[in-house]
C-alpha cells in the first residue's frame, strides 16, 4: 500500500498540532475558556484564521459595505491647485455644499447662467418648502436687481435682513445690487443689517392675495381659471395656504360646480356635452380614488382605472 | 458534471487551507475535551 505525499506531510504536522493544542484540554469536559481560547491561542494564529474562503468573504463583504471607491472626475482633475490662503473652489466644494446644506446650491446647479427663470422657480421651490429662507430670498432680491425689477429687488432684500440675513458688507459689496447703490431704501437696508436690526417684512400677504385675485378675475373673464398649481407657482411662494383658500371660494359657485366644469360647458367645440361628461366622470373617479382632485390627476386616475381594466388585474389605486 | 467542474475551479483549496483547517481540527478537539493527538491515527 503507498501512501499518498501529502498524507504522509500532513500526518506530521496534525501531529506536531496536536502536541500544541493539548495544553488546552480538560479531561472528560469541555475548556471553561473555550471561547477565550478560540480567539487567542497558540495553535492558530490570528492572522491565519482570514484566509481561504473565508477571507474572501470577508473581503466581499467588506468592500459591499465600503462601497466602491469614489471615482476621480475628470473635473476634479482639471481643476487648478488653490491660492495660498484660500479653499478650493470647484465641483467637489460645490458638492459638498449642496450636501452639507440642501436648497442652497440647487437653482444654481441647475441653473445656466443667465437662465433667471428657472433660477426663480428653484428659489421658489426653496420658499414654498422653508419661508423664512433667507438666503433664498436674498438671491431673489440678486435677481430682482439684475433684471432691473428695483421695487421687487428692494421688498425681497428686505425680506431676506428681515429673515436672519444680516451680513450688511456682502449686500453692500454685492454687484448684483449696483443698480440700487443710489437708492435710500438700500442704504437703509444695510445700514439696518449693520445694526443687527430686523426691518418690517415688505411683501406681506395682503398685497400678495390683491394680486393673486385681481389675476384669478382677469383669467376668469378670458375663459376660465388657470388650474391652482400655475397660480401656486405664481404667488403661494409664501401663502399657499391661504391662496389655496381662496382659490377654491373663487373658482367654485353657489351651486357647487368648478371653474373647470364651467368652462367645459362654456367650451364651444363639437363635443361639448361630450367634454362635460368626461369631466364628470373624471371627478368621480378621482372621488372613488378617495383623493377627491380633479384635473391631471383625475385624468391619470381614468386612465390607470382603464388600463386595469383591460389588464384584468383589478388595481385602481395610482 | 461541467457545474461540478466550474466549482471545482472556483472552491478548490490550497495546500495552506487544508493546514488552517488541520490546526483548527485539532484545536476543537481539545478544547471540546478530546485528545488532540488521536486525530493522526484515524
């Protein structure tokens, strides 16, 4: 009989193993420190334990929870070493900022220069969520300057030292506001910044819903009102509540019927009847839906409703 | 049988494992109360 190589190798050394680890035997039971000894013995050494499979897992399972590492960007790379003195200014600081403060680099990440409309809509956005976000409505104020709108420019700067922004030497150093440097009310503004003073809001909610009314009446008498989210988006930066409020006082009549409705009825294309029929049933299966809202969101409903349908598989919910 | 192959290739062990798995053998052994050294004869 032979015996293989390596059996013959492995005999020795189980041997020469079994010398070690008999220290650790009790007779007839178990080490009391078994679990110690597990960790911490003579036998096997801690490194030796991550090998083989095991390790490999181990690995895995490490880099799974580390992620993968950050890839460099090909801007980063570019992007030239900092002055002595001051931070690097860049992607990664830009990235860091949108991070560690959400709001505040979002219209302008977006944002081309220039492109002051959608800047708007994001500071709106920012407004609607958190009113009282001065910084918002300080760039508010940037843009209202820039694009020559002095009033609006004004009543939003006194917004933003009115909500907490009172670095009165970035206002007064600031070019966008160079259009206003004659102005007394600007000066006032930073001379109130400059005490740490908090001047009176100047767009209030009154001359904001006189707006939003007069608007609503202009586009009644042209056919119909606008669905709530265009004047939402146009006025409730900081009102929605109760613009929502008079919203639904103004496009609703005694009887009940919406400005939608109305308008379907009022509508002289072929199919009015048709018009008004699907609008009803719209709504009401927008009221089985539960969420009681008529518009895009009752024409989705019908439509999921329908696919269902055919589907044969009985959701109706979104 | 090619299945068996691929894990073959994928699992197999080297000489250094099969010698962690030995010392691990007979250090439950004897920690669980046996006699370490009565592994070489089986």
């Amino acid at each position: 009989m032979q015996v293989h190589p390596l059996t013959q190798d492995r005999v020795a050394s189980t041997a020469r193993y079994g010398a070690a680890a008999a220290k650790y035997r009790v007779v007839g039971q178990a080490n009391p420190q078994a679990r110690e000894l597990l960790e911490n013995n003579d036998v096997v050494p801690k490194q030796a334990k991550s090998e083989g499979f095991a390790a490999l897992l181990e690995a895995a399972a490490n880099y799974y929870v580390a992620g993968r590492p950050p890839r460099r960007r090909r801007s980063d790379a570019r992007a030239p070493p900092p002055p002595p003195g001051r931070s690097r200014r860049g992607p990664r600081r830009r990235r860091q900022q949108e991070a560690s403060y959400p709001g505040f680099a979002r219209p302008s990440a977006r944002t081309r220069p220039g492109d002051y409309r959608t800047a708007v809509a994001g500071y709106a956005a920012i407004l609607q969520a958190n009113p009282r976000h001065s910084l918002a409505a300080y760039n508010v104020a940037c843009i209202a300057a820039v694009t020559g709108q002095r009033d609006y420019a004004i009543g939003w700067l006194q917004n933003a030292v009115a909500d907490g922004f009172n670095d009165a030497d970035a206002i007064a150093r600031d070019p966008d506001f160079d259009s206003l440097h004659g102005d007394q009310r600007f000066a006032a503004i930073v001379a109130a910044a400059r005490r740490g003073d908090r001047p009176e809001r100047v767009v209030d909610a009154e001359s904001i819903l006189v707006r939003f009314r007069s608007a609503v009446r202009a586009d009644v008498a042209r056919g119909g009102a606008k669905p709530l989210r265009t004047y939402l988006r146009q006025f409730g930066v900081r009102f929605a509540d109760e613009i929502t409020r008079e919203y639904a006082a103004m496009t609703t009549d005694s009887s009940g019927i919406s400005a939608r409705r109305r308008t379907a009825r009022r509508s002289a294309c072929d199919r009015g009847a048709a018009c008004v029929r699907r609008a009803v049933a719209r709504t009401r299966a927008a009221r089985r839906c539960a969420h009681g809202e008529v518009g895009d969101r009752a024409r989705r409903h019908g439509r999921d409703r329908a696919r269902a349908r055919r589907n044969r598989c009985g959701a109706t919910s979104r | 049988m090619q299945k068996s192959a691929v894990y073959a290739a994928a699992f197999r062990f080297a000489a250094g494992q099969e010698d962690e798995a030995d010392k691990l053998g007979v250090l439950y052994a004897a920690l669980a109360g046996y006699d370490p050294s009565a592994a070489t004869g089986l």
